[in-house]
C-alpha cells in the first residue's frame, strides 16, 4: 500500500500520479487534501510520514508547490526518508541508495509527464542494500542523538 498527500498547491498534480497509480494497479491510501482549497502542507507530510513510519503503508508521496515544504514535514517523521525529487536519477539513487520510503514532488516545478516518470522510477527500483544498508543505518542513528 502507497500513502500519498498534498497541500493545495499539489492537488491537481496529486489527482495525475493517483490515476497513474490505478492504472499501474499499485493500491495507494489518499491522506488529503482533498480539494484544491488552500491548506497546509505540514499536515499532509506529516500524515503520510505517519503511515509509512507505522507500516500502515509500504511507501508514501507527497507533493507541494515545490515538493520542499512537505518534505520537511515528512522527514520530521521519525523513520522517515523523504527525497525530493526532480529528476529520474535522482529517484532511482534515492532508492537504489537511500533506501528511500517517500518521494516529494514539486507540483509547481514539474510537468505532469516528467513527474509521473519520476514516479515510476521510485517505484520500480529497489534498494540495493549492501554497503548502502549501513549508510541507511547511520543516518536513522542520527535521529536517536537528537
């Protein structure tokens, strides 16, 4: 199961990935909005840091008007790493390496094809483990010194 949320500014580029993803036949949770009305973003990155970080959900996206502001909130989640993302490399190392479990996207930034490439990216690639694995855990170390 995918969580996926925006705010308002990520809204119609939210309503393009989840009609992607239905067709991908990939199951998602929507954490709002649910309107184009202006919200705010912490609550919808917090959300779906929430769902991923409890295992209610696999992995998350969240989108906003650049992808910055939500994705703070996310990695405010403990046992979240969100990666913004604007680029297809950028999306395959953010799981290849990084083990990844949400993507941000900028709505504002992106056009609707790109953004859905960069989906499939982060969806199709799988965290190649190894020396990359004790990175991870070095940075979920991080969160316990805080």
């Amino acid at each position: 199961m995918l969580a996926i949320g925006s705010d308002h500014g990520g809204y119609e580029l939210k309503q393009a990935v989840m009609k992607h993803l239905a067709e991908r036949g990939v199951e998602y949770r929507d954490y709002g909005t649910y309107s184009p009305e202006s919200c705010d973003y912490p609550d919808y990155g917090e959300a779906v840091g929430r769902a991923v970080a409890s295992g209610e959900c696999e992995r998350g996206i969240v989108i906003c008007g650049t992808g910055i502001g939500i994705s703070m909130a996310a990695n405010k989640v403990r046992g979240v790493r969100c990666a913004l993302c604007g680029d297809c490399y950028s999306a395959q190392m953010s799981r290849e390496h990084n083990d990844a479990n949400v993507l941000a996207l900028g709505a504002r930034v992106l056009g609707e094809g790109l953004a859905l490439k960069i989906v499939d990216t982060y969806l199709d690639t799988a965290f190649a483990g190894g020396r990359h694995a004790r990175r991870v855990a070095k940075i979920m170390a991080i969160e316990d010194k805080a």
